[in-house]
C-alpha cells in the first residue's frame, strides 16, 4: 500500500510538471523568446551540520552544490509564458550525516535537492471572450514552523518539504450596455507535497461579480463567490488522538458594495453581505452570518494611496489599513487585515518568487478585495507581501497579519526593510501561534565589478494554547537571529565569484530545537 501510494503521488507530481511543459512548448510557435541560462557550482562549509546544540564547534563539513538556473519567456500575439528558477542538488549524503553523528528525521527519506521555479502563462483562448491564467510552482517550505530548519535546501534535520503547486484559472468579462461590467472567474489548485505528515489539498473557485456606475461619483459592484477546499487525510481529535474523515471547507457569500467620490482624491464606500461557509469549528461556532465593511480611500496623487476601512464577520471586528507612498528613492508600504487562509496558501504564496527579490503573500479571503495575479481560497486575487510561517493546520485559519515594508535606493546604496506580525488561530480546534520576523538589508553602491550584501533577520514563534485560556509558556517557543554577508565579484562578462558567510543563532526552551552554526560559500555563476 506505502509503495502504491508514494508511486501515485510521484505520478501526480511528473504529470504537474508535463503539464506545465506542455503549457511552454505549445506557445513556441512564431513566438518571440528570450532565455538566460546560468550554471553555479559552489561549496558549502559548517561547523554544525546536524543543526543541535551540542555539535562540536571544532568539526567542520563540506558539502558541494551545482545549481543551474535561468529565465525561458516566450510571447506572441495572445499569448504570454514564463518560466524561471533553478535546482540544487548536492553531494551531503546519509551516510555523512551519520558519520556526523546526527540523528532522528534527517536520515530518513531526506530530501536530496532544492527545486525553485515558477512557471506563468496567461493567453488568450477566445477573443474578447475567454482568458486563461496558468501559474505552476515548485518549492520547499518547512514542515513545522516551529521547528529548527536550515532553510538551504540540505534538509539536514528532516523539517523540509518539498511542494509542487499549480492553478488553472479561465475568466471572461463582458461590457453590459455603457456603464456595466460582468465578470466571471473559475479557478483549480492543487498543492502535492514530498512529506507524508504535510496533507495534499485541492481547491474548486468560482468568482461572479457585476459593478458599474450610476453617477459620475457613485459606483456599485455586487459579488458571489464559492469555494470548496479538500484535503487527501483525515482529521486527527487532538483530545482523543481518534482519526475521522475530513469533510471539505466550503465557503460561500453573496456581498453589494457602493462607493461615492467625495472628491477627486476622496472616496467612502460601503459593503453589505452574508456568508454560507461550512468547516469544523472549535465548540460548534458560527461559520456565516451577515458580513459588513466602511472604508474611506484616498489617493492624492498616483505615487501615495490610504485604503482604510472596519467591518465585522462571524470570528469578529474585521479593521484594515492599506497604505502605500512613493518618492523618487523610496517606497513604503504598510498593511493590516484579518482575514480566514489556510496553511496551504502562507506555505506555499509567501515563498519568495525565484525571479524577484520579495514575495508574495496570500490576502486569505478578504471578502471585499482583489488585483493580481495568484487567487485565495475563494478565488479572489490576492496580493501583498508575506512569509511562510503558519500553524499547522489542515482546515480554516484566522489570520490577523501587520506587514511593513521600506526601500530606499540612493547614491550611497539600497536600503530593504520589512517586518511581519501574524496572530493565527486553527478554528477546528481554537489553537493559536503567534509569529513575528522582521529582515534588514544593506547593498552599498561598490565599482561595477563588486556587490556586497549584508542582512539581518529575526524570527519568533510562539506556539499558544488554546482560545479558552492562551499560555505561552510552550516548550515550542522559540527565537532565531540570522546575520548574512555575500560579496560577489565580477571576474568576466560570463563569470562571477561568490564569498558568503552566515551565522544562526536559535533560542528554544526546548533544547532539541535550538543550535548556532557558522556557514561560508564560496561558488562560481558561469552565464552560459
């Protein structure tokens, strides 16, 4: 049965590949293409390769990695791909792992390499009618949160899984008369994973929306929206340790929204709905009910935009703030929401994009929102920016998220700041965690021939109990501090030299889940 299973699941994962394959190779055709192909072999030395507190300062590893990587676009007249990312592989074995002295989960099935691609195509399948959105992602994220995890693709302590995520998205809008738009959005995700204890999921959404205008100052938009999210195991009773069927999370709403322009720069809106959802709560709680928001926006000029608003839905007071304000060197963003996700999409949305320096991370189901180009569990676009930290969870999750964002690119160099707050809360059960990280870079402006890069970054976890009475007094809490410096150097047009140094320092009062490790690099990137 083990091996009819994990060969089914292999089948899943090279079908979601062949499929995105498939996608690329079928816009070939009289298209204009562009590629950037890159070969990096490196090496990795530390001083802590079982990731515990009591390695041996003293003992160093050595660990080879190749990493090809590059960029493939391709358009034509309806048609837009992208595929990007790389594969790490490397040469850190069982049997050194054991000759280290390391034990538990990192020697058994231990993932071997580090895929990072994402794949985007978005055509034209019938014009001025129908158009599709295809995205396919392959990634690692961590199997617990709250767990050490090298995050370095080496899966030295067996915290690492690897995900294969992709949607199928086919819309349609259509002009109704001068002033009336209907729009209609189906969407189908699938999310496979390389670790059995992590639940493979699948998502059906359907979005319909109407909006227009009655004035030149007054709009309106009315909204249905339906989703079905499931997942391949079963529900565990964590009081009983009984397993029993999962049921699917259906969440449905039906919600009208008007907005009136003040003035040029300022708009109220309100938004009236109700809910039909249907998922496991803790004590039998309400899943629907009414839904309401009142917001005012304001946007005096292109580069500053306020969107602020309070509401109130079955888990409670629903507050948002959305700011963004550019200048000439600078960009700052800042928002605030509560919204329901699942660990599906935190896991999976808030990795980083291969091709771009910040991620993205999924809004949850923000009833009344939309723009971009991934979807949330009801079908909604979502954008924002975001981690991979998140209660384990296979149902509904309460997100209640502040996130901060800061660049500034000036003459003595660039300047990245973000910071992330998350208080989660697992419905089926009432359970909570209670996340925070924070990162800042620094890239001083150096001779082209040079790039230097420094970081700072801080986790916290906080694993909770549950609603009833939350103590963090969790053997589980745990902190870590991580300092980056990369210096790269241009030795050709075709090749560069790398020098990287880390150091991790993670705090825990559980002694298995806390370690400090020095890390240095040293790799080639040959263009090819």
């Amino acid at each position: 049965m083990i091996m009819e299973f994990k060969e089914s699941r292999l089948c899943q994962r090279m079908l979601v590949l062949a499929f995105g394959a498939g996608v690329f190779a079928s816009s070939v055709q009289a298209a204009k293409w562009e590629r950037d192909i890159v070969v990096a072999p490196s090496l990795i030395y530390t001083d802590n390769v079982c990731l515990t507190k009591d390695d041996k300062r003293s003992d160093w590893t050595g660990v080879a990695l190749l990493t090809p990587s590059g960029t493939v676009s391709v358009e034509t007249s309806k048609t837009k791909a992208r595929l990007s990312g790389s594969v790490t592989v490397n040469t850190l074995s069982d049997g050194d792992l054991r000759d280290d002295g390391c034990t538990g989960d990192s020697l058994d099935d231990r993932q071997k390499y580090f895929p990072r691609l994402l794949g985007t195509m978005n055509t034209i399948l019938i014009e001025d009618w129908v158009k599709l959105n295809v995205s396919a992602r392959a990634d690692q994220n961590r199997v617990s949160s709250a767990r050490a995890s090298s995050n370095d693709g080496l899966d030295r302590n067996g915290n690492t899984n690897t995900f294969y995520r992709y949607e199928i998205s086919p819309s349609t809008s259509r002009k109704i008369g001068r002033n009336t738009k209907a729009d209609l959005r189906y969407t189908y995700s699938q999310v496979l994973n390389s670790e059995d204890s992590v639940s493979d999921s699948s998502r059906h959404a359907v979005v319909s929306s109407v909006k227009g205008e009655l004035n030149p100052r007054m709009t309106w938009d009315v909204k249905g929206r339906y989703s079905n999210t499931s997942y391949s195991d079963d529900a565990v009773n964590v009081f009983t340790g009984e397993s029993v069927p999962r049921e699917d999370t259906e969440l449905k709403s039906l919600s009208g929204k008007l907005g009136y322009q003040l003035t040029r720069t300022l708009q109220v809106n309100g938004t009236y709905g109700w809910e039909w959802n249907s998922f496991q709560t803790f004590q039998g709680n309400d899943t629907g009910g009414q839904a309401w928001d009142l917001g005012l926006r304001w946007a005096p000029s292109p580069r500053t935009v306020v969107d602020v608003g309070i509401g109130d839905r079955f888990f409670g007071t629903t507050p948002r703030v959305r700011i963004r304000h550019e200048r000439q060197r600078s960009t700052i963003t800042a928002n605030y929401e509560k919204v329901i996700t699942f660990q599906r999409d935190l896991a999976t949305y808030g990795i980083n994009d291969p091709a771009e320096g910040l991620g993205s991370y999924s809004s949850g189901d923000p009833l009344f929102s939309g723009g971009g180009d991934r979807f949330d569990a009801d079908g909604d676009a979502v954008d924002g920016i975001g981690t991979d930290t998140s209660i384990n969870s296979d149902g509904v999750i309460i997100d209640e998220r502040m996130t901060l964002t800061y660049v500034y690119k000036g003459r003595a160099g660039t300047l990245q700041m973000f910071g992330s707050y998350s208080q989660q809360t697992r419905e089926e059960d009432g359970q909570e965690a209670d996340f925070t990280d924070w990162e800042i870079s620094f890239s001083p402006t150096m001779s082209g021939r040079y790039n230097l890069v420094g970081s700072v970054y801080y986790e916290d976890v906080k694993p909770a109990g549950f609603t009833t009475g939350q103590d963090f007094n969790n053997q589980a809490k745990s902190e870590q501090w991580t300092y980056r410096l990369n210096l790269t150097y241009r030795m050709s047009d075709r090749m560069n030299l790398t020098f990287g140094y880390r150091f991790v320092d993670r705090q825990s009062e559980l002694r298995l889940n806390e370690y400090k490790e020095n890390l240095f690099l040293i790799g080639f990137r040959i263009f090819l």
